[in-house]
C-alpha cells in the first residue's frame, strides 16, 4: 500500500492500515485540512467536487462530501465531471476551491485528492505545505448541527463547458463540420466516455467510433496514453477507415492522437500542433516544462514569438505562463493549457483547437505531423544508494559541461545544439531521471549513455 503526500495533492492506493494507503481516516484527514485551510484563505465557505470514473469514487466522493459539510461547508458537487471541468467550475461558482477526486493515468487501484485554490488552479507549493501541515496537526474544528454545510447537486457543467469552448474564437465549428471527420476514440471506460463524445457531437462530428466509453472505472488497458497502449484504438482507426483516433486519460487532462494510418502522433506534439494552430492566429509567447521536447520551441520561434521553459509540474508551468504573458502553454505529456478559457490542462480546448487546425490544414493528420521538427526522447534512470549526495553529484555534472548552455531551475537540464539532456532527481526514491532528447532515437539514447557514464566515473572517483 502506498500513500504519497504532496504539495497539489493526496494520492495513494485504496486500502491497508491508516497512514500506509488512502484510507477513509486519510481521506477525511486530508479533507478536513484542506477545506479549513481553502475557508481561512478566502473567507468562503463553498467547495466544488468532481470525480472521474474509477471504481472507488463513490466511495472517496462520499467521505469528501461529508467531510466538508461536517466543516460547515457548501459542497457544489459535479459527480462524474473531469480535472478541467472542475477548474472551469471553482471561478465561475465563486468557490474557495475544488477538490477533483482521481488518480489521473494510475491504474485503478490508485485515486487522489487534487487540490485547487479559488481561481480553479493547482494549490502551489507555499499552500500545499501548509495544507500538509494542518492535517499533521489536526488544526481543524467541525461545525455543530446548526451550521452544517449543504450539498448540492450540480450537473449543468458538462455543457457549459462545451459552450466556453464552443465560444473560444479560435475554435471553427463550421470548418470541422464542413471537414466531415471519422473519428475514433478511446476514454478508457471513465468520464471522456461521456465529455467527449458530447464535444464532438457539439463540434458538428457525425462519425464517431466509441472504443472503452462506459464511464466505469473498469480501465481495459494501463490508463496512460501512450502507444503501447493504444494499440486497440490504432486497429480502431485503421478498421474503421477513420480519420483520426483520439485518447485521453481518466481524468481527461491528457491528449494525443493516431494517424489514420494507425501510427502514433506522439504526445508530445499534441502541445506543438495546438501551439502551431493558436501562433498563426494570435502573437505571443509560449511555455512548457524542461522535459518536453524541442519541437515546440522550433514552432514558437518561427512563428516569431519565444519560447520559455518552467521546471516541471503544472502549477511551475501555469506560474511561467503568467511570468511571460504566454498564450499557450503546457506539457510534454499530451497536457494542453490555454488560458484564453482557464489556467489548466485541458483534453477537450485541445480536441477542438486540434480539429479547426486539421480541418483548415485540410491534410491528413499523419501529413500534419511530418510537418513539424522530428525529435526522439529517451527516458532513462539511475538508482543510487539512500545516503548518495544527488545535489553535489548534480553539480559535478553541471561543472564537467558549464561551457555548454544550461539550466538549474529544476534539475540540471544541458543543450547540446538542437539536442539536450534532463536530469532531476526524485522527490520520494534515490534515483536521477534522465531525459534526453535528439533528431533520432539513437542520438538521444546515445546522449543519455554518455550521461550515465560520466555519473558512474563520478561515483567512482569518490
């Protein structure tokens, strides 16, 4: 049983002793810290909730719920919504935040509490210390019978949802239609069985090949969208002669896409095409984290706007966003955040920006994709001992490269011309990721090689 305690959230595996999995005492622990926490900031005492589809949401929704009306807090609660609903949602409920009860891409033993301040935006580092805080001192006090929050059913933000993306000026709704895409998909039997099939049906799409749409947390495959596991939506595509397949996570905050010829996009162009779409038709800048590839700082600087990397994590992405007024921005991992609607990752604002830009590309989508820089990322890893000086082994590697362009703001990231290296440590084992990334995959796992033998000689030497 695991359960990790982080700055934007609570997530672990359902079950085992309290402390040692997400427990209902944790569950309710957490709750009572963060909603006393999202109350004394704000002076509000209304919280929104949403779940995706897994098996044990109702479970988790139902001690969320209580709990936050026991703190004498109004609960507006969405149900079966999505991660960008519930951001949508806090702001325009003039909420003091959101609680989206999923575990994102883990499988389905897992869930989670992620945690949102009152703009519908991830609780950033400050805040979630001290969220963490209180719940390790039980700073909190319920309220008597008298003064007991309410819970209100709220299921009207799936379609307004789909308006404010409707809405967006960017999103042509008359080319899609005019377009008259095939489309598959695959929503991993959670809540994009229900939002996207709903999008693209607003969207103007007659065809569309539902694959694994019954939202009920009985997930087919390994959740996370990647092409070792999408192969039954890229036979989807192929066998039913669609245009484009479309994948999204549980919580449908994740994006990427099969060509119709039932090859891989590759989620990390998911960002790039989008960003291609929105800099031909709006000036500005764009963002995304050290480890995403290249390509779409090749688009941006086309397009002659900049470029800037933030560390990794959405809130550290969302922060440099704001920093450099970017009008695009995201993640590597097919995570999509345009501000133009709210500060967040968003699968359906990509479905739809995605579909205009293809739709007046007027190519296929595998053309589409050989349009833009070709990149290969490598990811490796590097186990150390527990007592290992990650921080000064960092800085011996920063020291045998400090001609070359680098950054340390998450890490050590290194350029090597159009090629480059990640390295970071992580937050809860004693390993060093590394990500590399170059013009074919045997230049970035050659790169990444080159990296891990300067480490062992490092270590050998001390």
């Amino acid at each position: 049983m695991t359960l990790i305690k982080s700055i934007s959230g609570i997530r672990g595996t359902i079950g085992g002793a309290a402390g040692n999995g997400l427990t209902p005492l944790d569950i309710v622990k957490f709750t009572s810290a963060y909603g006393s926490w999202a109350v004394k900031r704000t002076g509000i005492k209304k919280i929104v909730v949403g779940r995706d589809a897994r098996i044990s949401g109702s479970m988790v929704n139902n001690l969320v719920i209580g709990t936050l009306q026991g703190l004498g807090i109004d609960v507006i609660d969405l149900g079966l919504s999505t991660t960008p609903t519930v951001e949508v949602a806090v702001p325009d409920e003039q909420a003091a935040g959101g609680i989206i009860l999923t575990a994102s891409h883990n499988p389905k033993q897992w869930n989670a509490l992620k945690l949102l301040n009152e703009n519908g935006e991830f609780i950033n580092d400050t805040d979630g210390k001290e969220v963490l805080d209180i719940a390790e001192r039980s700073d909190f006090i319920y309220a008597d019978v008298n003064d007991l929050g309410k819970h209100i059913h709220d299921d009207s933000y799936l379609q307004k949802h789909i308006d404010k993306v409707l809405a967006l000026p960017l999103v042509d709704v008359e080319a899609i239609k005019k377009a008259d895409f095939k489309i598959a998909i695959d929503c991993v039997n959670s809540t994009g069985g229900i939002f996207v099939p709903a999008l693209l049906k607003a969207l103007g799409v007659q065809t569309v090949h539902e694959l694994y749409c019954e939202p009920d947390g009985h997930f087919p495959h390994n959740p996370e969208p990647l092409p070792e596991n999408l192969v039954a939506l890229s036979k989807e595509v192929l066998k039913t002669k669609s245009d484009i397949g479309i994948a999204v996570d549980p919580d449908v905050d994740r994006l990427c896409f099969v060509c119709e010829d039932g090859s891989m996009f590759g989620e990390e162009y998911t960002l790039v095409a989008v960003a291609d779409y929105v800099l031909s038709n709006t000036k500005g800048n764009t963002v995304s984290n050290l480890s995403s590839t290249r390509a779409l700082r090749d688009v941006t600087e086309k397009q002659g706007a900049e470029y800037h990397a933030a560390a990794v994590g959405e809130v550290n992405v969302v922060n440099k966003m704001k920093e450099v007024n970017a009008i695009i921005g995201g993640e590597g991992n097919g995570g999509v955040i345009y501000p133009e609607l709210h500060y967040g990752r968003d699968a359906l604002v990509g479905i739809a920006l995605f579909l205009t830009h293809l739709a007046k590309f007027g190519k296929s989508v595998s053309v589409l994709r050989g349009s833009y820089p070709n990149y290969f990322i490598s990811k490796n890893k590097i186990t150390l001992t527990p007592e290992m000086d990650i921080d000064g082994l960092l800085a011996k590697v920063k020291d045998k490269y400090q001609k070359q362009p680098h950054s340390t703001i998450d890490g050590l990231k290194i350029e090597f011309d159009k090629e480059w290296v990640h390295l970071r440590r992580s937050n809860t084992e004693p390993i060093i990721r590394i990500y590399s990334e170059g013009n074919s995959e045997t230049i970035a796992d050659n790169l990444a090689n080159k990296i891990i033998t300067d480490i062992k000689e490092i270590l050998q030497l001390n």
